[in-house]
C-alpha cells in the first residue's frame, strides 16, 4: 500500500542549517529532520525539544526527511512508518 501522504511532498528547501526552534532559544539538538511540505527544520526526538515532532503537531504536515548525511529516509508521522 502506498501512503497517501506522499502527494503533500513538495521540492522544498530547508529554511536553515540547523534546528530552527533550537538555534531561536539558543538549545541544542542531536539529528535534523526537514519537513517535506513546507522546508522548516526541526530536531528529532532523541533531542530534548522535539521540534520536528512538536512542528507536525502543529501544521500537520505529515512527512519528514533525514538531514543526517548518508541518510535518505522518509517518515510518516500519521501512519507512523517510513515511507
């Protein structure tokens, strides 16, 4: 089965280099996840803050991307599976 979320990704550019919640309050993260619908950069949650997650929560944007280098994997939050 293919997940219907798939048709919400768009050809995006990450918004920054790095987490954008944590560098605006000045935390740290441990992985980069980008949001594959609109480009925000969040961090996973093996770091403290949860970004990406907290950034699906949100906007509802279902699929993010590794940032990690040699990682190329896709996550869906709704189905909770990589895609």
């Amino acid at each position: 089965m293919t997940d219907p979320h798939l048709k919400e990704i768009r050809d995006v550019t990450p918004h920054s280099n790095g987490c954008e919640d944590c560098l605006r309050i000045g935390a740290q993260w441990v992985h980069l996840r980008l949001c594959l619908t609109c480009g925000h950069v969040g961090c996973c949650d093996s770091s403290p803050n949860r970004h990406a997650t907290a950034h699906f929560h949100r906007s509802r944007h279902p699929i993010i991307q590794s940032l990690e280098p040699g990682e190329e994997w896709r996550w869906c939050y709704v189905h909770e599976t990589v895609v």
